[in-house]
C-alpha cells in the first residue's frame, strides 16, 4: 500500500461494519446445508485444483434455463457450500442453478479466479440446455461483471441471457489501498484490466442491484458500473450488503424476477 495514500480498510469492511454481521455466515452455513439435505444436488469437476466444482441443482421437470450464482468473499473466503440456499428461488421457478466454487486469493490472482468461474459456466451450460443468467454477489457480482465481457471467454455466450451483478465490485484500483491487497496482490495493471467499469460495455443485457442501506463505497461501485456500462441499476429500500441477496431465495422477489425475466 502506497504510504502516503489514505487506507482504505475501513470503508471496505462489511461483516465488522454491518450490525449482526458475524451472524450471517454461521446462518448460510446451516440453510445451505438443510437445502443441500432436501434437494441433493449433482456435483462436478471443472478443473484441475481441488476448488474447481460446481454444484448443479435441478428442477423437477425440463428446466426453463440456467442459473448461475457466484459467491462473494473478496476472492479470499467462503464456498458454493454456503449458498446453495440460494438456489431455492430459481428452482421453484424450473430453472436449473449452478454454484461453483473457485480458488482463492492468495493462492490465485483475481484474472485467474474469473477464468476459472467461466470454465464453471461452460460445464453447466453443457448440461443444462436453454438461457444463462449469471448472478454474482459482492467479489461475485465483479466476477458475473466480468464474464459479460467480450474478452473473457465463454462458450456459451450466444446463450446468455442477461448478467445481474449484485452488490458489485466493478473499480479495483481502490482495493490496492486496503489491508486485504496483502493478499488479493493488486498491481495497477491487474486492477486496471480486471475492473469491469473500465472495461467496453457488453453486448448482453446487464442488470445491477444493491442495498441501500450498504456502506457507502458500495452503493458508489454499483453507480460506478452503471454509469460505464449505462446498464439498469436497483437501490433495494431495506436491504444491507449481507440481506440483499435474499431476494435470489424468494421466487416472488422482484430480485429474482429481474434476473430470471428481465
């Protein structure tokens, strides 16, 4: 971190900084687990480090599309194990949902974690026929962001339908001035390259959405993207960094609605 530039640290804070929010992940944990219990889902490989699977959860019937939901944690933490909960709406909806997991920061660099979460896509999508929605939340939602874009390569890309950033990270180069750059190992160049919001607009639909109540450098992420990509923009009343991706479990979620439906 550049000592003469102010640490960043503190506005990036969400659990510390969110009231109850140490009890958010315990609680994924154990939703995630009884969902998994009641809908077992078909799990794959999608490369060659242990990280690299996906979680496939299928509808009763011949799915509508597929769903793809990419967890957050800063590229550092967590895994498809503490979200499959999330996968809940979709499903009632018929469509299929995919949540992979990826390896993490330190051990990879941000560009590689995008990398592997499109191989990720491509698997499903191999398995699942019609429309791709790729969902993403917080580091997830940057991940979604980036796969809309034209550089990254996907294989389904004629089938996707729409990208729904939720919670985004889409301008990196503020992260290099915070703690956590110990290990996400931002170099201008990677920060610049991997920032969705100076990247070219995508040709698919994109979709944001955040929660007003989240700290504020969030609320400026997703503004930031909306404002590179002039891309449609939610600023849900009532909902923080750590609730708002709820609204993916509740099939009548206008959340979940705009992602599915458009």
């Amino acid at each position: 971190m550049d000592p003469l530039a102010p640490d960043l640290s503190d506005d990036y804070a969400v659990i510390a900084r969110t009231p109850g929010g140490d009890l958010f992940p315990p609680r994924w944990e154990r939703d995630a687990a009884a969902f998994r219990a009641a809908h077992p889902p078909e799990t794959l490989a999608t490369g060659p480090h242990e990280r690299e699977r996906l979680d496939l959860f299928r509808p009763g019937g011949e799915p509508r599309g597929l769903l793809v939901f990419v967890h957050g944690g800063y590229w550092m933490r967590f895994g498809r194990e503490s979200f499959s909960w999330v996968a809940r709406g979709a499903l009632a909806r018929g469509w299929a949902v995919a949540l992979p997991s990826y390896p993490l920061c330190p051990e990879v660099s941000v560009g590689a974690i995008v990398l592997s979460v499109a191989r990720s896509v491509d698997a499903a999508a191999a398995r699942v026929p019609g429309p791709v929605v790729v969902a993403g939340h917080s580091a997830g939602g940057h991940v979604a962001a980036r796969l809309a874009c034209a550089d990254v390569p996907l294989a389904p890309r004629a089938r996707l339908a729409r990208v729904v950033p939720v919670s985004p990270l889409s301008l990196l180069l503020p992260l290099r001035r915070t703690a956590m750059n110990d290990a996400l190992r931002l170099d201008a160049a990677e920060a610049l390259a991997q920032s969705p919001a100076l990247r070219p607009r995508p040709s698919v639909p994109v979709r944001a959405w955040v929660g007003a109540g989240e700290r504020p450098v969030f609320l400026l992420q997703a503004r930031w993207l909306r404002d590179a990509w002039g891309c449609a923009l939610t600023v849900e009343e009532g909902r923080h960094h750590l609730d708002v991706i709820e609204g993916l479990a509740d099939p009548a979620h206008p959340l979940l609605r705009a992602a599915l439906d458009g």
